[in-house]
C-alpha cells in the first residue's frame, strides 16, 4: 500500500509539472475512489499536501518580482476567514466522524467539473466577452472591473467562494482562481496570473489543512508517501512539459477532471 501511496504522488507531481494544475484536482478523487480513504480525510491530507508541493513555486515567482501581492492580501481577506468559518461548522457537525462524505465527494464532483471547464473554456469565454462587446451584460461586467472599490469587494467575495469550496474539496485554488483573476485584472500578464493565484493558493490550502489537522482529519503518514513521490514527480514532470504541447495536456486532464467530477456526483 505504501508502495501504491508513493506512486500516486508521483503520478500527480508530474501531471502538475507538466501543467501547473492537478494537485488537489486528482489526489483527492485518487485516495477517495483508488484507496478507499475517508473522504474528509482526503480532503484534509491532499491539502496540506498542496500546500507543500507548491510552496516553492511561491519563492520562485516572488523572485521575479511576478507576485501581485495586493491582488493576494484582497484574495485572502476573503478567503482565510470562510476556510476558518467553513471548518468550524464542519467539526461542530461531526467532520472528523465521517458525517460529511457525501457532501464532501458531491462537492468534489462539482469543483472537479466547474475546474474542467475552466481548463477548457478559458480561452473561448475571453473571445466570447471581446465579441460581446456593447452588450448590456457584458458592459455592465467590464464596469465592474473598471471600479476599484467593486473590483475590490468582487475580488474578495471571489477569495470567500474559494475558500469554502477548497475547504471542503481541496479543489478551486488553482484553474478557478486563474479565470477570475483573467477576468478581473484584465492588464496582467499571464505569469502574473499564475503566480498570484498560486501566492493565494499556497496559505489558503495550508489553512484549511491545518484546520482540518486540528479535528483529525489528516494522515501524516499518508502525507508523507504521497510527498516522497510528488517532489522528484514535479520534476519529472517541468522536463516533459517543455516538449510536450499545452494544448494537448490540458484538454486531456480537463476531460479526466470532468469524468472523476461525474463519478463523484453519480
């Protein structure tokens, strides 16, 4: 079995080498649906196992000065706060006894399918918006954005929705966050977006582990396989993506994403 936990991180590490999404996306549904791991545990190990993998891409893109640290800090006003209260109702309604797995996998299902089509509709909803142009609906998104003070609320309304969805599936931080932050500060540059969204997902994924190390639902030892294959999966996995084609890898981790996402809620 140690053996089973250890390939599995090795297998998500390089799908998250490859690119920059899968982590939280495919561990979890991996431990719930391959090991038969109580779901809220899943969910509180994958977490922090989240945190750890891609805290270092956090060191890497701060030195390049890439981080929109503001962007992070209006993120996390919203987010650190749900995580906070999202675990509190948890455990005061019997979390770390199992009484949330179906609520837990059936939201997993949700956050899987909503990642997907982030993945895969990412591109076409930014053309969709350029070609709208002059719609009331569409003017009145881009008057959102233009104002800082609803930009702002927006934006930390956004940080509160992630984190109570991360907090009970362990996914969203990642493609969700991206598209929002797309859309939303439409003037940075696309390292931007990435490196701020994972400067956002980094201590909100290590929150709500920790949260859900204090009721119980972490394995330690769990987390450490699924780390001792991960790291050198990572970069396995930054090599492979350098020659293999973003177009192809995440349209197929999107539909892998969406079929999991089905299982969970069926």
């Amino acid at each position: 079995m140690e053996w089973g936990f250890i390939l599995a991180g090795l297998f998500v590490g390089i799908m998250v080498g490859m690119t920059g999404v899968g982590g939280g996306s495919l561990m979890t549904p991996i431990l719930i649906f391959g090991f038969s791991i109580q779901p809220a545990i899943a969910v509180g190990t994958d977490l922090l196992f989240a945190a750890i993998t891609k805290s270092g891409g956090i060191w890497a893109y701060w030195r390049h000065g890439v981080v929109k640290w503001k962007v992070v800090w209006t993120l996390a006003a919203g987010s650190i706060p749900a995580t906070l209260l999202t675990l509190w109702v948890m455990n005061q309604t019997g979390m770390h006894e199992g009484e949330h797995s179906e609520i837990i996998t059936k939201a997993l299902g949700v956050a899987l399918i909503l990642t997907s089509s982030a993945l895969l509709l990412k591109g076409w909803i930014g053309r969709l918006l350029r070609a709208q142009e002059g719609h009331p609906v569409v003017n009145a998104l881009y008057k959102l954005r233009q104002d800082e003070g609803h930009k702002a609320m927006f934006t930390v309304l956004t940080g509160a929705g992630l984190g109570v969805m991360v907090t009970i599936s362990s996914v969203g931080a990642g493609a969700l966050g991206a598209v929002i932050l797309l859309f939303l500060y439409p003037r940075m540059k696309g390292v931007e977006i990435v490196a701020t969204d994972i400067a956002h997902a980094v201590p909100l994924t290590f929150v709500a582990g920790l949260g859900h190390s204090a009721v119980g639902t972490v394995d330690w030892s769990l987390l450490l396989y699924l780390l001792a294959g991960s790291l050198p999966g990572i970069l396995i996995g930054s090599h492979l993506g350098v020659r293999i084609s973003d177009k192809v890898m995440r349209p197929l981790l999107a539909v892998i994403l969406v079929l999991v996402g089905i299982k969970c809620l069926f």
